[in-house]
C-alpha cells in the first residue's frame, strides 16, 4: 500500500490500478492521491472522468480513455463497482463487453490511467479477467490493516505532512484514539500542525483526542492500578462533554466483557490473533484488553459484570442520581482489588 502511494507521489503512475476490498478509507485516500499528482486543479475539468459500472458500459469509459488528454499530459479514469469481477449477482440493466476491456488491459494507452474501484470483500479469482487485472495492474488491496501496517501508515501520513513522529507516540497514539483510520488521520494531521519537527509522545499526550471506548480503557486501566482519583477524574470529563451515563456504563459492560471474553479464550489457548478473529475485533485493542486481564482472576470479572448489572437495574428503576451510581460503582470495584 505505502510502496504504492510513495511511487505516486513520485508521479511513477501505472496504467491500470485495481483497489478492491472494504476498507473505503484506504480507497479514498488512494484516489485522493492519485487526483492531487496527476492532474492539475485547470486539468480536471478536461482529463477526469468517473463512471459508475453498474449504470454505465465500460464501452464508454475505455472510449474515453482512448481520447487524448487536453490541455495536459495524462487523462484519469474511476471506474467504480465493476461487479463482473467478482461472483455477485447485481442487478444491472447495462451489459459490458468483458473482451473489449481485456483487450485494453493487455495494450492500454500510454496517456491514460484507469482506476477499477471494486468496494467488494473478495474478487472471483476463477475469471479470466480477475486474474488478467492482479498480474499487470497496481494493486491496493483495502483491508483492516494490522497493527504494524496501521503503525507505518501512522509513520507515512506524518512524512507526508513534513514532520516525523517517534516510535513512542505511535504506541500512544494508538492507545489513546484507537484504530479507526478517519480519526487518526485527523489526529495526526492536528499533531503535525502542532509540531515543527518531531511528534513525540508528550506532544501526544496533551493533544491527542480520545474515543469514548478509549476513555473508558483508560478509566479501567486507572481502576486496576489503584488510581481512583484518576479515574473519577476521567469520569468527570466525560460527564463534562456530555456523554450520558447510561452510554458510558454501556461501554463500561463492554469493556469488562471483553477482558472476560479475552481472559477465557486465552485459558483455552487461543493466542491473541486467533481471538481477535473469533471476536471480530481488532488485534490491538485484543493486545490491550489481554494486558488488563491479567489484573482479574475470572470471578473478580464475573462479580463485575454482575455488579454493572445491577446498576443498570438502578439507572432504569430506582431514583437515584445515574452520575452517582456510576461513582459508587467504581469505588465499589477498585475497593475489590
């Protein structure tokens, strides 16, 4: 992915790119890419077209590439859904000439570069096509990155704004804002704004944004660690940015359910990869979440989750102050340490 997007930035541009998978972020940033060095803000309006496959033949799109460019050098192509690359039935009144366009995948033309945008989980490796398309275009397949790849497109996103960040804020940076990559491309684009040279882990910390989820973890993290100030401190802000109490001790419930989940599956030898599969989460937050549980014996986290029960009953029957039943749950947990 990284490789692909530095040779764009380089302006070394392929003919052909076929982005496919569900991740859309890394798919629109590539085409974000590929708009910003290749043609002009006066270019656009001449050499870029976008087709959307299941309303218009390909027939067209490949016609349009085949025209020279005007007023500049190359000519850009989106061509989204192209769902004869895969085995879904889409209901589509428009039939494609599937020859025509592995005739022009064979001999594209020099000054024209189509992008095949296929948003879809798999491609059919059986066709004919498919196969023509993975051995001589780009590819950029857009899936939940890994932990490592998520922290090189930190790294990556950072250069690309002048600065660097240092291994530590990575790691932080990660902890505290979680994996989605929309939200920490805004954080890294704010810390970069930030810094002049260097990102480092104390700039991180004072300007990071955290997720609720995250603000939880860390809520968690301060209970386990006998840091009840702390972590009511925590809770106070959160009540400040007016998250509702009911939210909060929802992914409160989450959160321990997920140490619980975790803590299990690892007794019954699971490594951290194979949970994250089975629970269909991230491996980081599994790699967090394995860390804390072995604050807890499994009954510790049983009589949590009970006790977090129990003040959901209170929230929804009883007249007490939502706010205070969270407060006095959380005294009730850390005095169980």
């Amino acid at each position: 992915m990284i490789d692909i997007w530095k040779k764009i930035e380089r302006k070394q541009f392929s003919p052909i790119y076929l982005l496919y998978g569900t991740e859309s972020f890394l798919i629109n940033e590539t085409k974000q890419k590929l708009l910003k060095n290749m043609l002009t803000d006066e270019e656009l309006d001449f050499n870029f077209a976008s087709y959307d496959l299941e309303e218009v033949s390909v027939d067209i799109a490949i016609e349009d590439a085949e025209t020279l460019p005007f007023m500049g050098e190359r000519r850009l192509i989106f061509l989204h859904n192209p769902f004869f690359l895969t085995s879904e039935k889409v209901k589509s009144k428009v039939e494609h000439d599937i020859q025509k366009v592995e005739a022009y995948i064979n001999e594209p033309v020099p000054y024209s570069t189509i992008v095949f945008v296929a948003p879809y989980e798999k491609l059919d490796e059986r066709k004919k096509i498919t196969k023509q398309l993975k051995r001589t275009a780009e590819v950029l397949e857009a899936k939940k990155l890994s932990e490592p790849e998520i922290k090189g497109w930190i790294r990556h996103r950072a250069e690309a704004n002048k600065v660097e960040i240092d291994d530590d804020a990575v790691e932080l940076l990660m902890t505290l804002s979680g994996t989605n990559l929309m939200m920490l491309a805004t954080e890294v684009d704010k810390l970069s704004l930030y810094s002049e040279q260097c990102i480092d882990k104390h700039t991180v910390e004072i300007l990071a944004s955290k997720s609720l989820e995250q603000n939880i973890f860390s809520l968690v993290d301060k209970v386990i660690n006998r840091k009840i100030e702390e972590a009511l401190r925590i809770y106070y802000d959160l009540l400040k940015q007016n998250e509702e109490p009911i939210k909060i001790l929802a992914v409160l419930a989450n959160q321990f359910r997920l140490l619980y989940q975790t803590k299990e599956l690892t007794r019954r030898g699971y490594g951290q990869q194979q949970v994250a599969q089975f629970l269909k989460i991230h491996p980081f937050r599994i790699k967090l979440a394995a860390g804390q549980a072995k604050m807890f014996t499994e009954e510790e986290l049983n009589k949590i989750m009970m006790w977090i029960a129990e003040s959901d009953y209170q929230m929804k029957s009883s007249g007490l102050s939502k706010e205070m039943i969270i407060e006095m749950l959380l005294f009730r947990i850390h005095d169980s340490l």
